[in-house]
C-alpha cells in the first residue's frame, strides 16, 4: 500500500489496520499514519482472526468516546526494535526567523515597519488594577474570571473530537496549536512565586581568547575555563544543533585555531528520515552579528564532520570524515587588501582550501572563530604556543596576535537592571513576528535574543524530502519553554515571541525575569488589515489556522496590564482604547459562534466515578511503560507525564494521595482539547 493511500484513510480504519497487525491504534492521526507506514515497510503482515471485526467495533464503541482527550496524548509505543528508548521528559515553547508577515508580498505588514524606530507609538500606562495585583501577588479578578472562562471552553472541546473527520479543517497543526498547548499549563497555576535571583555570569577577563559564553546560543555550555563546550538540553531535545563564537576576531593577518570532538553524547537514537545525522561538529569562521548556525547565512563558513563544506546553507562535498578523537585545524588568511583563504587540518594531515572570498565579500568585517555541535562535546586548544598538531607556516594564534589585530566582541551588560524583556503579546499572523525582527535589525547594539518556536526551528534540521514538521513544531515549543528558565539567569536583552494571550502566562512569563525591564509589545492590527496579513501567513505555510482554534483564541485573548511583572505596555498599532472595544467585539462574535458551554453541576455521575472510572482505579500501569521514540507527532507526552518536577510548583501543597493519571485527566478538562 503507497503512503498516500495510507494518508487517505479515515481514523477508524487506520486503527483497524493496525489492530490487524497487533500494533498500538490510539493516538492523532499523524500518528497512525505514521505507524501504518512503518509497519508496512517493515512488512508486518496482517493477523487475521476471527475477533478481527470484534476489535474494530470495540475501536469505535462510544465507550472509547467517553475520555478522548487524556488519550490522544499517551505516549504511544512502537514494535521497531531498531528505535532505542527516549526517555522525553521536556517542557513547553515559534524555524524559519520570519513570519508570513515578513514576505515580500505582505504589503499588508508595512506599516509595522515605520514604528519600530521606538517602542512608545502609544505608551500606555494601566494602573487601574496595578496596586491591587502588588499587593496581593494574585490575578485580579477580571483576569481570574477570564482564566475560568477559558478553563471551560474545555469542556465544549471533547464535542469537538467526535466531529467526524470529513468535517474538520485539517489534521495538520501549527505553531500556533503547540504554543498554546504549552500556555494551558500556566492557566493552571495557584498562586505563581516570584523568580529567584538567576545565578549570575561569572565574569571574565575581557582580554582572555576563549570560547564566548555571551556569544553561544541559550542552549550551548561553556565551562569556567572557556576552552570546552556542548549543547545543554541533548537529553531532551536532540535534534537541536547548538553553536558558539570566540571571544575575538582578527581583521588581518594568518590565524588559525584548533578543535578536537571530544565526545559523542549518548543522545537517543531515532529514524533515520526524521535524524539523519546523530552526532555531528562543524567548525569554521563567521562574521558577528550573524547567526550560530555556522554555515547557515552568508558570511558564515563552516567544515563538518560529514566531509562537507558549508555556506549560505549550501553544501558541498569537501575533505574527509571526521568523528570522535579527531582534531581539526581551521586556518584563515585575510590580506591588507581584504581577500581571503579559509583551509582545514584533519590531524595534521592539510585538507586543502574550502573557501576563497573576494574582498568584497567581507567588507572589512573581522572573522571569528565558530563552532557548531549536535549531540557531541568539543575542546579548543587556547594555549597560545603549544599546538595539538604543527600548524602551517608563518599561522599565529588569536592570543598571540597584537591589540591591534584584533577585536574583542560585545560583553553582557554590567547587570540585569540594564537589560530589558520584549514580550510580544497578540492574535496568530498580527504580525508579532514582523514587528520583532524589524527591531532587532534597528537595535544592533542591543544584540536581542528572540525567543520563539521558529528561532528554534531554525537549529533543526531533517533529511532532503523529509516531512516532519509536527514533530520538530512539538520539540520546539517545548524547547522554548525550558529556555525561558535559563535566560533568565543570562544577561541579555530577550523578545518573547509567542502569542501570549493567556493573562497565566502573561504572568509567569514575566515573574521569571525579575529585575529586568519588562515590558509588553501589543501588535492588534485592524480587522480588515489582520484578516490580509493571516491569509497571507497561511498562504506561506501551506496550513490553514482551524476556525475553531481562532475562535477560542479570541475568546481567551486578554490584554497585558502595568503591574508587579510588567512596568509597561505598548501598543504599536492601535491604542489601547481601539484594541480594547475590537477586542470585545471579537469576544461576542466568538461566544456566539462557539457551541453552548455545559454546566458543571449538570454532568453526569456514573456509578463508579466520572467519565466511567471508578475513584482511584486508574491503570498505573501506564506510567511504567517503556516508550519508544518514534518520528510521530506525539512522540513525546505532554504535561505532568512527562515531566512532574516541570508543574511542581504551580499548584498547592496537597498533603493527600496524588495520582498522575487522575491529575493528566483533569488537566484535559482545562485544556484546548480539540483544538
């Protein structure tokens, strides 16, 4: 059976299928296309019984309806013993450092242009509930009233999953879907502490040659002595590619330095098609202020362990394989007139030229050294007169260079009072995406580190005619969620770009960067001028955002208040008058469009319990099972399964019985379930 016949295939006969092959059959749809597929290839035939039929009415009894939310997040498990264990126990978290808005045909987006030269277009100052929050250290009432709103929008949710298939918009998910998955959690919050004091940087010689710890991505580490690093969240997260700087450049002269692979992290494995290439180091040279993703943009030069050379994300067949053990030379040649010759070593050995540039090319800009790791540890040699292997004649080291050769990059402000928090606050394709990157082009010297699912994206990559999108969108958003945390521990200048409607994560968001100046960005077009820019957003990413996603968006939408976490709010486009009054008609449109919310006092009790489970009978059996990673949508939990230390601190203390499966089936009844 071809894969596209598979994907064409209703849910219910999906599961059969499946069944037949005494395979796992819950889960989304992506999942069990993805499941079929693999069975198929791995020509697992059909069991045919009598009970066949048996198992697929059973499939589709209304008993399997009664709690569809708490299942279509399990962890599924797959029978390809070639897959090791991944044991996922990530968070929360928008590849591509640009949104729709920012295409070329969003003439619609323009206008954000002309009011990033400064943030207050119209500074607004809210303190009509600011006292009362600082004081109380809770919600106001207006924001407790929206989250319970919200809380039962959920209920209406679990209709939406028997829609039959036929009548939906799309299976496939977008940013937008994971991102809010991830913002539900805060809504469960009880009574959010402020953050701890981060642990600050540790400061170092502005003079020492070292690898640069303020110019490496959140998810790279650098030890205390500068001369080895990895990525930070390889257990959790290991298609992520981590890269790093040194602390100096040169603009002139013959400069080489030398990296050895260390170590090949024990990251889990998984299918070829979704990661190709497990553990790979590329080394090289690039400009600053462009991206760590070495070899990705222009005026970024990299060599890597798959014998390939890399420029403006292209590459070509270059020198040989390297791997764990090996020590790499990379050397540089910049004339008084500005061409240069970039060459490698592989121990010793010289691999030849990759790269020659004009003197056009690097504007006088000047070079530093770069290195890019996934799922492996490296070492630089900073010792400036003992060299791992003989360098070619007449290549000094960074250190050995004069002051005048070189050039120290920007360090971190002197405290986190200096440093300021962008969070951008708005409904999917407003054009939040547009307006942060603008900035970041018209503020160099702040150096912003953008926070979002397509920041991180853009350090994954997948094999050539690939299609997983929704896995790396869920690994994304989780990742972003994990980073939020250490950032705050960082002396940077940081644009939180999500949607953030929720006034929860509004709120925890920003109690974690205590100390900071926070500050909240609105970006609420007018109608006519949102409904281009979505449609244009949608045109670009080939996945429509689903009505019933959109509507629940507005209803939950509440915009950001001056209070304890926030000592601004700015909105860039309409004021905050304006944004209010559309905002409510957008509520009252949504409301009306919505299906009718139940009452929570008339569900019904079963005999032994809610939704036809007993108290306390819950199959803990489900929480010791091993899981394998698939390349699947949902290849790793959600919420409390996958990481209860994560939601430890969001709820009271309970002094009672906890179960997790009673707390994950709670927790659907407040999420956007079929959303």
């Amino acid at each position: 059976m071809l894969s596209a016949e598979v994907k064409k295939l209703k849910v219910t006969e999906l599961r059969a299928r499946l069944k037949e092959r005494g395979l796992e059959a819950k889960g989304l749809k992506a999942e069990l296309v993805v499941r079929l597929i693999s069975a198929i290839e791995a020509g697992h035939e059909p069991i045919r019984s009598g009970g066949e039929g048996k198992d697929v009415c059973e499939e589709t009894s209304p008993k399997t309806q009664e709690h569809p939310i708490s299942e279509q997040y399990e962890q599924v498990t797959t029978v390809n013993t070639s897959l090791k264990v991944y044991n996922h126990q990530s968070t929360q978290t928008e590849p591509r450092q640009l949104c729709s808005c920012a295409s070329p045909r969003a003439n619609a987006g323009e206008s954000l242009l002309q009011q990033t030269n400064s943030l207050p277009e119209h500074p607004v100052t809210l303190t009509t509930v600011a006292s009362e929050t600082a004081v109380s250290g809770r919600l106001t009432p207006e924001a407790l009233a929206q989250d319970q709103l919200n809380c039962r929008l959920s209920d209406e949710s679990e209709r939406v999953e028997s829609i039959p298939e036929e009548g939906r918009l799309s299976e496939k998910r977008g940013r937008d879907y994971y991102e809010f998955k991830e913002d539900i959690y805060y809504k469960r919050a009880k009574m959010p502490q402020l953050a701890p004091e981060p642990g600050g940087e540790e400061d170092i010689d502005l003079e020492d040659v070292r690898l640069d710890p303020y110019n490496c991505d959140l998810h790279f580490e650098v030890d205390s002595e500068g001369s080895n690093g990895q990525p930070l969240l390889w257990e959790k997260f290991p298609l992520i590619w981590s890269g790093c700087r040194m602390s100096h450049g040169f603009y002139y002269g013959k400069v080489g330095f030398e990296v050895k692979f260390t170590k090949r992290l024990p990251a889990a494995a998984s299918d070829v098609s979704v990661d190709p290439d497990l553990h790979v180091l590329r080394v090289g040279w690039s400009v600053d202020n462009t991206s760590l993703q070495l070899g990705e943009v222009e005026m970024s030069y990299g060599f890597d362990g798959r014998g390939r050379k890399v420029t403006g994300g292209k590459e070509e067949a270059f020198g040989e394989l390297f791997t764990e053990g090996d020590i790499i030379g990379c050397y540089a040649f910049i004339s008084e007139t500005g061409e240069a010759t970039l060459s490698f070593q592989k121990n010793g050995r010289s691999l030849g030229v990759a790269f020659q540039l004009d003197s056009s090319v690097l504007k006088r800009e000047a070079l530093y050294p770069h290195v890019l790791c996934k799922n492996c540890s490296v070492s630089v040699n900073l010792h400036p007169h003992a060299p791992w292997h003989p360098s070619p004649e007449g290549f000094h080291t960074l250190s050995t260079l004069p002051p005048g050769q070189r050039t120290r990059a920007s360090f971190p402000a002197a405290s986190k009072s200096q440093c300021e928090v962008l969070m951008m606050v708005g409904l999917p394709g407003s054009g939040k995406t547009h307006w942060a990157q603008a900035h970041v082009l018209q503020n160099p010297r702040k150096r912003y580190t953008v926070l979002s699912t397509n920041s991180i994206l853009s350090c994954m990559r997948e094999a050539a005619g690939a299609d997983h999108r929704e896995l790396r969108l869920q690994q994304a958003t989780q990742c972003v969620s994990h980073l939020l945390t250490i950032a705050a521990g960082k002396r940077r200048n940081y644009i939180l770009d999500q949607t953030n409607i929720y006034p929860s994560a509004q709120r925890h968001k920003m109690l974690c960067f205590h100390g900071y100046q926070r500050k909240a960005v609105v970006v609420f077009p007018p109608d006519e001028l949102w409904k281009r820019r979505l449609a244009l957003r949608e045109e670009d990413e080939g996945m429509a955002l689903q009505e019933m996603c959109l509507l629940k968006a507005k209803v939950s939408f509440t915009l950001p208040e001056v209070g304890e976490h926030l000592e601004q709010v700015v909105f860039v486009e309409l004021g905050s008058d304006e944004a209010l009054k559309l905002l409510t008609q957008y509520k009252e449109g949504a409301r009306s469009l919505l299906p009718a919310l139940p009452k929570r006092g008339e569900q019904k009790r079963r005999h032994c319990g809610w939704r036809g489970r007993p108290f306390g009978c819950h199959n803990h059996n489900t929480l010791q099972r091993a899981h394998a990673w698939t390349p699947s949508v949902s290849g790793q939990p959600y919420g409390c399964r996958s990481d209860p230390q994560r939601y430890r601190k969001y709820y009271r203390p309970c002094y009672g019985q906890w179960s997790l499966i009673e707390q994950s089936s709670s927790g659907a009844q407040y999420g956007w379930g079929g959303f």
